[in-house]
C-alpha cells in the first residue's frame, strides 16, 4: 500500500517544519515526514524551508546569515495562527530525535554541510528510516560522497529517465508528477531496474488520490495528508 509522505509535516493545519506539524502528520496518518534543512551562520542544522527567514518566523534576512542562539528564540508559529504562539524552528537534531521510531523521514537538503547531515543520522541510527534529496547538484554530490550508503531520491525532471535515475544520480527512488505517473510502461521500467516509485502532488482532488492508489506507487509525498489516508483506509 502507498506510504504517506506528509510535506513539511501538516502544513494545512500547522506551521511547517515545526514539531506541531510533524505531530499532527502522525495523527492524520503520515509514515514519513517530509523536512528541510538548513545551516545557521555557526554550523547548527535545523528544519527550515526557506533560505529567509520572513514567511515563517518572527525572524528577518537570510537564514545563514544568523547565529544558533538568534535562530532558537524566534517564533515560528505565531505567523500561521495565533494558537501556534510559541513554536520554535527545530534543530535538526532534536526534530529526528522526536520522529525516531515513530516515522520514516524524507530529508531535503536545501544549503547545509553534507557531512554534518550523515554524521547526525548515523548517530541517531536512523540510516534505514531515512531517504534523501536535494535540488542542488553539490548538495547532491556531496552527500553522496560522504553518505553513498544513503537511500537518495531524484525527480523524474532532473534525470529525464528511470535508467539515468539509477546510473547517474545514483537513486533508488524517483519522484514523479501525476501525469507522468500515467506515462505507459514508466512504472513497470522502474521497478524492472530496482526501482521505488513516489509521486508529488499539492492535489486534493479524491480524483488524483484514487488515481495514484490504483498505480500502487511506493510512496506518495503531498500537504493533504489526512485526506488520502482516508482514501487509502477505504481500499483496506
């Protein structure tokens, strides 16, 4: 049955990246939490999606810019709802802390030190629970060449091919868009080589949800979580 990857955690009824999000994921049905992570300006790693700081916390100008001790007193939930007041941005560390044996854990690695992010995760020991991508080819290169051990995912866009996934980007995993999920014969090419199959999408059409349960995808990573664990319960 398709996994639940839940986009920054519960990002419609929570603030994102935030353990408010993360915990409400989990009750909606999520297997995996999906995080973003970023270096401060002394080298702590945290959740944290954008490379500023404005949209979600209290915070002003770039994200790297600014010291560990300036990060953990922002808020960073009063800018979605006032009952959010309070929550702060998660170093990375306390956040996998929190997940660990309760989630699998999708890490995008938006601007940090590679090496910092392998050494935390197997000092958790939560290689197996966790799978990895970034938008940036030296994130990528560089996590793979101090992790190549770590499961890593690449979108279909970025590879151009199931084989190229494999034997370039060294994936294990490919992320689609719902329209090329429906592509004929693409998800039987990339379970021939090996394959786990995840599709993206910001759908909450019951459409789109039942579309992507018949393909049988390995993984599903979207904000509506609660809905398509409804729809996934009511095909059990």
């Amino acid at each position: 049955m398709t996994k639940i990857v839940s986009h920054r955690g519960a990002n419609l009824v929570a603030p994102e990246n935030t353990f408010a999000a993360a915990d409400r994921a989990l009750a909606q049905g999520a297997d995996y939490i999906e995080l973003d992570v970023r270096e401060s300006a002394d080298g702590v790693l945290y959740a944290f999606h954008d490379d500023t700081l404005e949209r979600t916390s209290t915070g002003a100008g770039a994200f790297g810019l600014h010291a560990s001790a300036q990060i953990d007193q922002l808020d960073a939930g009063s800018w979605f709802a006032p009952a959010f007041a309070g929550e702060r941005v998660p170093r990375l560390d306390a956040y996998l802390e929190h997940l660990r044996g309760r989630a699998g854990v999708y890490v995008e690695l938006k601007w940090c030190n590679p090496q910092k992010v392998a050494d935390l995760v197997r000092d958790l020991g939560m290689v197996e629970e966790t799978f990895y991508f970034s938008f940036s080819q030296m994130m990528r290169e560089g996590l793979h060449a101090v992790a190549p051990e770590f499961r890593k995912m690449i979108t279909l866009n970025i590879a151009k091919s199931p084989a190229m996934a494999r034997d370039l980007f060294h994936a294990s995993l490919v992320e689609m868009t719902p329209a090329q999920m429906q592509v004929p014969g693409l998800l039987d090419h990339c379970r021939a080589l090996g394959l786990e199959t995840m599709v993206y999408t910001n759908s909450g059409a019951p459409a789109v949800h039942q579309a992507i349960l018949a393909a049988k995808l390995d993984y599903v990573n979207l904000d509506h979580t609660e809905a398509f664990a409804q729809a996934r319960a009511a095909l059990r």
